[in-house]
C-alpha cells in the first residue's frame, strides 16, 4: 500500500494516546538506520519557523533535514531537504523500508503522526543535520525518542490543555522534561519557564544555553521573526556549525506572516501567544478571514487582535476539531467585532491577514485560484 493511501487510514486525532507505542517501536527501527547529528525542537510557538531558519542556514555548509508539523496544503511539507520539500519517490521508498522492518501489525497500530516521525528518521539518516519539530508535547511526543545533540525551547504558552496541563508551570515541564545533555532556552514570557529550565537542567546535569542577542537586517520581517533567527543562530553557534547571515536573505516561510500578495498575508498561528506576536507585526487595521479548532481559546485571541481588526470574515474549515461557526459568532459579538462569512471575494481596496490554524490557511489556499479579486 502506497504511502499516502497508508497514512490516509489513520485519524488525525487522539483523545488517548499510548506513549510506550513508539519507543518499542523505535527501537526495533533502530539497528536498520543510521544515527545523525539531532536538533530536537519544543515550545509553544515558533517551532517550525526556527527549524526551518537552522535547517536552511546549516545547509549551505552541509547536508540538512528539517521534519515538522502539520503541513498546510501537501504531506510532504513535512519533510524539507537541503532547500526542498521532499519528493514523493523517496517518501515512498522510506515508507516501504520503514513498513518492511516495523511489519504491518506495529505499523499500523502507530498514530499518524508516529508513523511520520519514524518516516523521518529513515529519510534523513544519510543527512549531516536532522532537525526534529516536535508536535504538542515534550517528554512524551514521537520526536522525543531520537538522541539529542540539543534542545531548543521556544517560546511557551497556554495551549493543549488536555494533553500538557492547565498551568504554564506543568506546561512548561511536560516540555522541558524532553531535554538530554545540553538545551538553548529561547526568550520567554513567562518567567517560571526559565525557573522551571534551570532546575530540570541542574537534575539532569544538562548544560543551560540563553540566545545571544545580535541586530539583523533581515528586510521587513515582523520582530518575532527575527527573534526566532536569532535562536536558530545561537543553535548553530553552539554545535559549531558554520552559516552565513546573508542567506536568510534567500529564506521563503511560507505560512509565517506571509505575503501571499501585495495585500494577503497567511499565518497559521493559532493561540494567544502567536496572535500577540501578529498583532505588533501588523502596522495597519486588517480584515480577518479566521476560523478556529474548538480546543483554542479563539475569544482570547481575538481580543488581542482587536485593535488592528476591521472586521472578521469567518471561513468554513474541515475538520472534526472545528469550532461551531454560532460559537465564533458568539465570541464576536461580545467582543463587538463586526463579522460576516467569507464568501470568496477579495477587494483589492482592503488589506487581509488569514489566520487561525493551518486548516484556515489550507481552506483559503485550496480557494484560492477561485477567489475574486
């Protein structure tokens, strides 16, 4: 079975998942790959852009692999080579190695997203460089079984409840618990991270790294940006790996603050956190084509995007985990925001931010060459 027929009879989504499930089998993976250098990533926000700033910087030197989650419109956004999405040849070929040595009772026993965790160890083992995006969690996340040459802790907030705790500090620990030998804490929010990080690093006698602070000229891009290139910079300054700063200038994130036109920008930021880092980015009122999922705190975040919004224009997403759209109405009305249903029309008057998850970004994308400008 190719592998996106396989993946495609996994849910997306878990209420329960059993942690000891990949670990067992990993380890039967193990002896068939080899071992690479691995730069283990968890926060709450700025994961995947950071990782894919050190990927792309650390490729001009070497051989690099950036896995992260989830992708916006094709599965293999997941997997970026040396400057490019991975084709679907080799995600095959790794499927039908990785399914061959797990056998098709574990393999398909593996949720969605351990099952693509473990696709990209068997991808990126010939690569000098694999850096690993974790996905909601920290100790317990799929990522988490690889060997570490360092952490990264990104920025940590309030989001995933259900899975991590209720307070910032079990937050924070279920995360940082994940580290082994040595981490680099990215500027925080909250000062009980860094409280929390220090105490985890001095149990596990790990070696405690802060970002190094450095100005850059990197264009236009929004302040929270250019903080997470200085993260992945200070990442590559303590593994000894060369870069030149130049090439950020050759960086296209596709899905941060991005500038689909001259006036359409896509983010898939979905939490307070992302929208408070989208609000200072944003220099002039927009018009918000938002959607959310049910487990986000959507009044909370638009509250703080408030001031910047015209209007909200709510866009229809597909997913099980989707908010009902009278909730969203709810929320906008006691936040007396005015609101009306997106409808696939675009005046070229008007500036818009799309933004609330990456299923917003997908539906807006898929409609895309349809919408009236």
């Amino acid at each position: 079975m190719k592998y996106d027929i396989f993946l495609n009879t996994k849910p997306l989504y878990y209420k329960e998942i059993d942690h000891e499930r990949v670990y067992n089998a990993y380890e039967i993976l193990k002896p068939y790959i080899k071992q690479v250098k691995n730069i283990h990533i968890v926060g709450t926000n700025g994961k995947g852009s950071t990782g894919r700033i050190l990927a792309h910087l650390a490729s001009a030197s070497l051989s690099a692999g950036h896995y992260s989650s989830p992708h916006i419109v094709k599965f293999n956004e997941r997997f970026w080579f040396n400057g490019k999405d991975v084709s679907d040849e080799d995600l095959e070929k790794a499927h039908q190695k990785l399914f061959n040595i797990l056998g098709e009772k574990i393999s398909k026993e593996l949720s969605y997203f351990e099952y693509s965790t473990l696709l990209a160890f068997v991808l990126f083992e010939n690569c000098d460089l694999m850096v690993l995006e974790a996905g909601l969690g920290g100790e317990f996340d799929a990522t988490n079984v690889y060997d570490k040459a360092l952490s990264i802790i990104t920025p940590i907030g309030i989001d995933h409840q259900d899975f991590l705790g209720e307070s910032i500090e079990d937050i924070a620990s279920t995360k940082i618990r994940s580290i082994q030998k040595q981490m680099l804490l990215a500027p925080q929010i909250y000062d009980e991270v860094e409280e929390i990080a220090k105490s985890i690093c001095e149990e596990k006698n790990a070696k405690l790294f802060k970002c190094k602070d450095k100005k850059l000229c990197w264009e236009t891009h929004p302040t929270y940006l250019l903080e997470n290139a200085k993260v992945a910079m200070s990442a590559l300054d303590i593994l000894g790996i060369t870069y030149d700063e130049a090439d950020l200038k050759s960086l296209k994130l596709f899905g941060r603050f991005y500038a689909l036109t001259p006036n359409i920008r896509i983010d898939v930021g979905h939490n307070p956190l992302a929208s408070q880092a989208i609000f200072e980015a944003l220099d002039a009122p927009v018009v918000l084509i938002y959607n959310s999922l049910d487990d986000k705190d959507y009044e909370e975040v638009l509250r703080i995007l408030k001031p910047k919004i015209k209007r909200v224009e709510i866009l229809a997403i597909d997913s099980q985990r989707a908010t009902t759209k009278e909730e969203i109405e709810k929320a906008l009305k006691k936040l007396e925001i005015s609101y009306s249903h997106f409808e696939g029309k675009i005046d070229k008057e008007e500036n818009y931010l799309v933004f609330g998850s990456f299923y917003v970004v997908e539906g807006f994308l898929k409609s895309f060459e349809r919408i009236v400008l």
